[in-house]
C-alpha cells in the first residue's frame, strides 16, 4: 500500500468529573469512505496514543488503517498525553474513571463529530486499553459499538509473567509506589537495553524492530498511576477484574458484538491464554483470533504496534477482518 496524504486534526472531550481528554482524528482523503464506522483506538498502560500514529519504518497503525478507508481516532485518557484536567479537583486516576469517564466522553465526541453516516464505531483496545473496552462493553449494555479489536488485552488472568506477579505481589506497595519521569528514566536506559536486549525480551523481541528508532518511540511512555497499579495487583491476584459491582469477565457472556482478539506468540505481558480468555467467555458467535509471531520471528508485546512488519502481519490483516465482520 503506497504512501498518501493524511489529515490529522485535534478534538478534546470533557468528562463530566473534570477532565479534557485529547483526541486526534486521522483521515486520508483520497481513500476516506464515509460509509464505513469509526475507528476509536484506546491506549494502554502507561503510555499514551503516540505509537498508534508511529512507526520506525514509516507506516503506523493509524495511517494504514486510514489509507484503508477509514477514519480512525486516537484517545488520551486522563493523565495520558496532552490531556488535562480542569479546575482544581485532584482525585486519583483509577479504571473506574477510564471505563466510566473517560471512554463514553471520547465516544460521544466521536460520534458526534464523525464525517461518516454512522452512529457506532469500533473500539481498538490496546493492551489495557483492550480491557477498558471490555469492562466499558460490561457495564454498557446499550453502548453504541460496531465491534471490538482486543490487541494483546487481557480479561481473565488465566496465566501471569514470574515477573509480572512478582511486581504486583502486593496491592499495598503497589498503590503506595509513585514514579515521575518515566520517560526520561527509560530514555537512560537504553544503551543498557540495546547491549542486552533479553532484559525487554517480556515486552519485545528487539531483532525486528528497529532499535535506532528507540528514542522516538519513548514519546509513548507516561507514569504509572499509584491506583490504577494497585487496582491491577487485586485483579492479577483474584484472575476477574471486578468494576460497579460487576465481575467483568462473567459479563461478556452478555455482549454480541464482532470481536478480534489479536496476540503475540510470545507476549510476557499478556501471555496467550490469559489474551484468549475472552473467546471463553463472548456471547456473540463473531469471535476470531488473529496470531501474530512463530518460534523463528517471534513476537511480543510492543511488537504487535512497532514491529518491523506489523503494518503487514498485524495491521492488514485488521483492516481485512474489519471489511468483513465489522456491518
């Protein structure tokens, strides 16, 4: 797929708790078919949208999804990116304000200022951003959805990392931990990282991606939110993630919606069957598994967004599924 122009522009939408959420919306003229749904991606832990419109290779997530036709939008969450809050409220952030705020104000906005004839739109989830649209799906029984992308999206902790457990042993230290400068913490690290890519090895299988573009693709990284991590140590601990009283899991037997569970071979932050405990528990017969990565060419993590060739194990084959399940 040749290169075409893209128009990006900024949008923000305002929950009804105090925050301004960034939203850019990505679209190429040339190939833009209003018929089609809207594409929402929702980013994951720590990190914010940068890497959907990113690629050290030069074709991100976002423009091959919008040189397929679509109009795709990207969302800052509370303290993600650009977005910010309003007035002088200093509540903590918490998943409960990802599902409950965040994301229905960032559909409104979408909806409400598509260039498309539609009124759903397709959530893209990403990591946990995956899991806020399962969780958001749970608790919205009439949620204006089209269908449903879960990349490397955890449900069910049905298998965790050593390390991962480890880290999030404790809900106590985990929501009493408090880190700033991330980015620029990680940004220390990478000679260290490039001389010894096995220490990223749960995260990214270094070899197919390009590591001289590592810098860049730090712009992605946020600090860690004290109470989200400790709201993630009580659900790796008890395997279901537990939101407004409803055990998330166990409500997806309610949701029909066309679902695409994408995985790594080889993920360590979200190992293979904890990524397919979904398919166990969707109600709708629509479900497919997209597996991205063999024991040659392996895949982990990040790779499924900055791999060398995501834009054409991962991103087409996305764009294939949405032209067919996605009505």
């Amino acid at each position: 797929m040749g290169h075409t122009d893209i128009l990006v522009d900024e949008h923000h939408a305002t929950t009804s708790d105090g925050w301004q959420l960034r939203l850019d919306r990505t679209i190429c003229p040339e190939r833009f078919d209003p018929s089609r749904r809207p594409l929402l991606i929702v980013p994951g832990y720590g990190m914010n949208s940068f890497i959907f419109g990113y690629h050290p290779r030069g074709t991100s997530m976002e423009r091959c999804l919008a040189e397929g036709g679509y109009e795709v939008w990207s969302l800052d969450m509370r303290g993600q990116g650009s977005s910010r809050r309003l007035g002088s409220a200093d509540s903590p952030i918490t998943l409960e304000g990802y599902v409950t705020e965040d994301l229905p104000a960032a559909i409104d906005c979408v909806l409400g200022r598509t260039k498309t004839k539609s009124d759903r739109l397709v959530l893209l989830g990403a990591s946990l951003g995956g899991s806020i649209a399962f969780a958001y799906l749970g608790l919205t029984p009439a949620a204006p959805l089209a269908g449903l992308v879960a990349m490397g999206a955890p449900l069910r902790w049905v298998e965790v990392h050593p390390l991962l457990r480890t880290l999030f042993a404790s809900s106590w230290v985990a929501g009493a931990l408090r880190l700033s400068g991330t980015r620029a913490w990680v940004r220390r690290l990478l000679p260290v990282l490039r001389r010894a890519p096995w220490l990223l090895s749960m995260y990214a299988n270094t070899a197919t991606i390009d590591v001289d573009h590592l810098p860049e693709m730090t712009a992605t990284v946020e600090d860690p939110q004290p109470e989200v991590n400790r709201q993630l140590a009580l659900w790796i601990r008890g395997r279901d993630l537990l939101l407004g009283g409803k055990n998330i899991t166990l409500a997806m037997r309610d949701v029909a919606v066309p679902l695409l569970v994408v995985l790594s071979n080889r993920d360590g932050i979200v190992p293979t069957p904890t990524a397919l405990s979904a398919v166990d528990f969707w109600g709708g017969a629509e479900v497919e598994v997209l597996r991205v990565g063999d024991a040659h060419d392996w895949y982990a993590h990040a790779n499924l967004f900055v791999g060398n060739e995501a834009p054409t194990k991962v991103f087409a084959p996305l764009l294939e599924w949405l032209g067919r399940a996605v009505r």
